[in-house]
C-alpha cells in the first residue's frame, strides 16, 4: 500500500507544512503595511489561474459567464490586498476532463478551482463551501462550490474573498493567529450580522468588487480595513452557513445497501500502520452521504508526531477512495457486504477489544512469502494484514514485512460469535462407556483424536505426536456430565482442549487436512553417505514455496530434494514448519557446499533465511534434524540421484 499523505484540516483553511517561517507575535496594522511592502519590492509578480470545473460534458455560456465573474473576483480582491498579481489562464473544464488538466496546475503561484453545484458537493458533504490548501510541497490551491444558482453570486463571491484572504495574509507573511483565526473571526460576525439572511450587507465586515455587469458585489473586508487590530478573548470562532439552504443536496435516512461498504455518518475505524519506511495510524470517519452510493470521509494520519488530514469520497459500491486531487486508491478497510470471499477463506473466531467475533480467516505461506489476513463477518471490516515477502536482489536476500491492524472503531461493539460444535453420538457413547469403566483410556482418546483431526478441538503444534499417558481420574467426571447433557458440546470441547493444551491429556495425531504427503508430489530414490532416502521431489515453482510447510515429521529415511534447471542462490526459511531439520545445498555435481543442521521451525516473524550466500546450488536436500551427525554428512559427501526428478 502507498504511503498517505494527507493535508491538515483548519476549517476551511488547509496546510500540511509550512511554506516559510513566520513569526509566531500577533501582527499589528503598521506592522501589516511594512510586511505589504517588503513583500511587493522582493517577490516576482503572483502568477495565478481560474478553472471553472462542470459536471456537463461541455461548458455552457452561463458557465463562462460564471467563470469571468470569479476571474473579475479574484482580480479585483487581490488589488484590495495589494498584491501584485498576473492572470495566466482562465478555463472551464468538463469534470470529465479535469485529470488532463490537473497536472498543469502546479505551474501557477494559486491555481483558484471554482465547481459547479453537483461537482462542488464533494466539497459541501465535508463542511465546507471553500478551501485553501497548502501540500507539503509548497504548492498551494482555492478551492470554492459556486452551489448558487446565480451567475453572480454573491456567497460564491464571499468564499472565494475567505478564502483568498486566508492566502494573502499567509503571503504577506501573517502567523496563524492573523491568517487563520482572524478571518474566522471576522466570519462569525459576519454570520451574527445577517442572523441567517444572506441577501444582507454588513458594512463593518464587508468590501466590494465590481462584477462584470456592474454591480456592486460583497466580499470580506480586508485585514487593516476592518475589527484587525486585537482579538477578544471570547471572539466566535464558528462558521455557520453562508450559503442558501436550498443549494445543499439533503440526504436522508442514510442506510447500508446491500453489496456495498457499510459506512454510516458517525463511523469510523482507525489502523495501525507498520512498513519497512512508514509508522502511522491512521484513522476513517464517515460524515454524510452525497447519495446512496457515495459517502464523504475524513481521513485523519499519524505519523512521527506530526498530526495531518484530508477529504475525501468512498464509492460504496466500487471501493474507492477519491482524494481532492482526484486520483483514486482501492479502499482495503472495508469490504461490501455479505462477503463475497473465495474458497482460501474460513470462519473462525478472533478478539477484538473483548469482543468474540466470527471472522474469515485466510493465510498463504510458502519460501517466498506470508500474507495473513482476518476480516470481520458482519461488518466487512479488515481486522488485521500480515504480509511478510524475501527480497532477493543481486543475491542480497531480506525480509520485507508490513502490517495493518485495527485498533479502534464505533462499529464493532458487541460479540457475533456463536460456535456451534457438532460432535458425532459415537464420541459421546464414548465418553459415557469410559466414564463407567467400560471401555480404556485408549479407546476414549480415538474420539478426542477425531475432534482433533476435524478441528473441532485445536491444540498447539507442541503437542503433536504426544503418546498417550494416564489421564486424570477426575476428567471422568466431566465426560459423564457431558454424556448425560449436563454440560454442552462446547463446554465439553473446550474442556479437552484445555487439558490437552496443558500436558493433562496426551494423544497422537495427523493434521491430514494440511499433509504435504501427498500423491501428487513426484516420488524418487536419492543417496548420500551411503545412506538411501526416500524423497519427494519438488521440482515445480508451487512444490518447492510450499517445500515441508505443515508436513508431518521426516524419519531418518525421509526427505525432500529441491531440484532447480540450474545453478543459482536456493534461500530456504522454515516458516509454518513444524519440526527442525538438515539442509543440504549441493552444486549440479551433486557436491556438498553447505550443511545447516538443526533449523528449528519458525512461525512468528522474522524467520532466519539460510542459504543465501550459497551462489551455484542447484539442489537442495531437507532431512530430519540430526541425520548429518547421524551419518557424518559433510563436504566430502555427495549426492546421487537413484530416481531423475
């Protein structure tokens, strides 16, 4: 996954990182007059352009219209802020076409983006009518929703002056305390001023720019003109609505669809995120619905201790995410539901935050690779994302390991799981004879032995091949409630499980489900030392990833020869083994390079590679831990091939 970057929201102001230091002392008027000219007689002129963005496949005359009149805005407020200023483009865009054009942007100064009513509502459903942005490189862009259906509006005008006199005071060099909470300021007396009529001037917080028909059209006074000097300690900071309710797309009752990501207003999840080059948190809130397909989101990251955010649109149904600048990325988080998983997944139960939950499970792991995912049943959530891959480049061989992990969300307040143990009447028949002294030990542990095998009861890998001892009198007693209906089938099974897990009951078994011993992995003769093996040969690319993973364990006349077409570096790890081994690297002589005796099992990250300094193998021989010193293999041994692979 690609690392996030995001843009830290103030707002309606936006900034990542900060263009240039700026002096952290309330500013003053004459203070303001001086910056203004320092600014004018040693910066370039401001390059800038107006984009007006259409949902049409074309632009209508109202929309240039439109366009010319947020041209004539921007003109003219940026005169009153005196800043020296060259218009190098004006254009209206089908959104359509936006991506083309979105690249070039980045060569003006302020690129100023006007969208329409439809287009702009990925902007409103967030808060906000307008937008100032700041990227961590610098660049800087307005953002504005011309949601009125006037050509010259005067909201429309309104946001854009907000937002341009965000960029002016932040370009004269103005600390936050001016950039940002002085507009604010002046934007919440503003709203105290009209108390909800719109159409109304309030002269004390307001200038004027001339639109292209004439008339006289309100914007915000500018810093230096207006209530500048100081702000109250109880100054209001809020911005309420600015423009005519009607302009708002109202959605309402928003529910989950079927097949779709269920993300309601008020949810969130949050992730701990760990790459080889990121280590961030990152967290998902859904605010509202633009329709029943698409919902807002503000993702919020982490990282290093530095705070930033951004917003962005989730298509329900296609599980992409659309960030302001429009690319868009597949939304891992949250799957449609019901799910709709292939065969590599099972049900099992997972934890999260105490609560028991029904997930579906699915691990893949061979020599290369380990990937390792939960997602929760109910509600689609990604719970955890284990990946961990070897890298082999120009024979320098590591481990590459990230990982994705819940750690908090509104939706998941409750347990879903509900196991339903189906246990056969010959093991209960069994359970009642032994308790009564009707049958031994032995033949009451074939039954646990069953449950084993058909997962109903899961032990550790430690107590695999464990030969039966004396099982404790008092067990019985638990069989016979069982077997009378005292106590349930899981009480019962997790009972078992329990005494096994902790050395009281000991049995032997096959993980037959997950055996490499199969008829379909090619049988051959090999011998070393004077020693004859029976092999399987894994001369495919998905026989030897696979190699002995879950494998039962190998005498001393077992093993599995890797063959290769030709000399080269054999990395061996031994994740998801269950027994230590030797392993054998020889040349295409059959020649011993190499002995690793003993390779324990691996199954947490990360594992040892071996082999990775080893450059002209071309097989390599897995057998049981010890046969080297047993048979005094070395490099004086070679290898003969009874049966070609």
């Amino acid at each position: 996954m690609k690392k996030i970057i995001l843009s830290i929201v103030l707002s309606s102001f936006l900034l990542l990182s900060t263009v240039q230091s700026f002096a952290q002392t309330n500013s003053t008027i004459p203070d303001f007059k001086t910056l203004q000219q320092q600014r004018n007689q040693n910066s370039p002129t401001l390059s800038y352009a107006v984009f007006f963005i259409t949902e049409n496949d074309t632009c209508s005359d109202s929309e240039y219209k439109s366009l010319k009149f947020y041209q004539i805005v921007a003109d003219e407020y940026l005169s009153l802020y005196g800043i020296q200023h060259d218009l190098q483009g004006s254009l209206c865009v089908p959104l359509k076409n936006y991506q083309s054009y979105f690249s070039g942007l980045s060569t003006f100064t302020l690129p100023v983006v006007i969208s329409d009513n439809t287009v702009g509502q990925q902007l409103v459903q967030q808060g906000f009518y307008g937008m100032y942005e700041i990227t961590g490189t610098g660049k800087q862009a307005i953002y504005v929703c011309s949601c009125d259906t006037q050509i010259e509006s005067w909201a429309g005008a309104w946001v854009l002056s907000h937002e341009l006199s965000h960029f002016a005071l932040r370009y004269f060099g103005e600390p936050d305390t001016i950039a940002v909470s002085w507009v604010h300021y002046i934007q919440a007396l503003e709203n105290d001023c009209q108390q909800g009529d719109f159409s109304k001037v309030c002269p004390q917080y307001s200038a004027s720019v001339t639109s292209p028909s004439g008339n006289q059209i309100p914007v915000m006074v500018v810093y230096g003109q207006g209530p500048s000097d100081s702000l109250p300690k109880n100054a209001p900071q809020s911005e309420a609505i600015t423009l005519l309710q009607n302009s708002i797309v109202q959605t309402q009752n928003p529910s989950c669809q079927t097949n779709q990501i269920c993300a309601l207003p008020g949810d969130y999840v949050k992730y701990s995120i760990t790459t080889p080059d990121l280590n961030q948190t990152i967290r998902f809130d859904f605010v509202n619905p633009t329709d029943n397909k698409n919902i807002a989101v503000k993702t919020s990251a982490v990282q290093n201790g530095v705070s930033a955010s951004e917003s962005d649109l989730l298509d329900l149904t296609k599980s992409l995410l659309t960030r302001p600048n429009g690319q868009n990325s597949n939304f891992m988080y949250l799957l449609p539901i019901p799910l709709n998983l292939n065969s590599a997944y099972h049900q099992e139960v997972a934890s999260f935050n105490n609560y028991d939950r029904s997930v579906m499970f699915a691990q893949n792991n061979n020599q290369t690779n380990s990937v390792l995912i939960k997602i929760d049943r109910d509600t689609g959530i990604l719970l955890d994302l284990e990946v961990s891959s070897v890298v082999n480049v120009n024979g320098d061989v590591s481990v590459k390991q990230q990982s994705y992990k819940l750690v908090d969300t509104n939706k998941i307040t409750s347990s879903n799981y509900v196991p339903n143990i189906s246990i056969p009447m010959w093991v209960k028949h069994n359970a009642k004879f032994w308790s009564d002294g009707s049958i031994t030990d032995t033949q009451f542990t074939q039954g646990i032995q069953y449950l084993i095998e058909t997962n109903v009861i899961k032990i550790p890998s430690s107590s695999t091949n464990n030969t039966l001892s004396q099982i404790p009198s008092w067990v019985k007693n638990d069989a016979k409630s069982w077997s009378q209906g005292s106590i349930s089938n899981n009480e019962f099974a997790g009972a078992i499980q329990y005494l096994i897990s902790n050395g009281l009951v000991h049995v032997s078994y096959t993980q037959n489900q997950s055996s490499t011993n199969s008829n379909d992995i090619p049988k051959g003769q090999v011998k070393i030392g004077g020693v004859l093996l029976d092999v399987e040969i894994a001369n495919t690319p998905q026989l030897q990833i696979k190699g002995l993973q879950y494998h039962t364990p190998l005498s001393y006349g077992q093993g599995m020869l890797f063959s290769f077409a030709q000399p080269q570096v054999i990395s061996i790890w031994m994740k998801e083994m269950h027994f230590p081994i030797d392993i054998i690297w020889f040349d295409s002589s059959g020649n011993v390079l190499h002995v690793e005796k003993n390779a324990p099992a691996c199954n947490e990250d990360p594992c040892t590679i071996y082999g990775q300094s080893i450059t002209q193998a071309q097989y390599v021989l897995e057998v049981a831990s010890g046969f080297a010193d047993k048979f005094g293999i070395d490099q004086s041994s070679h290898l003969q091939i009874l049966a070609p692979p």
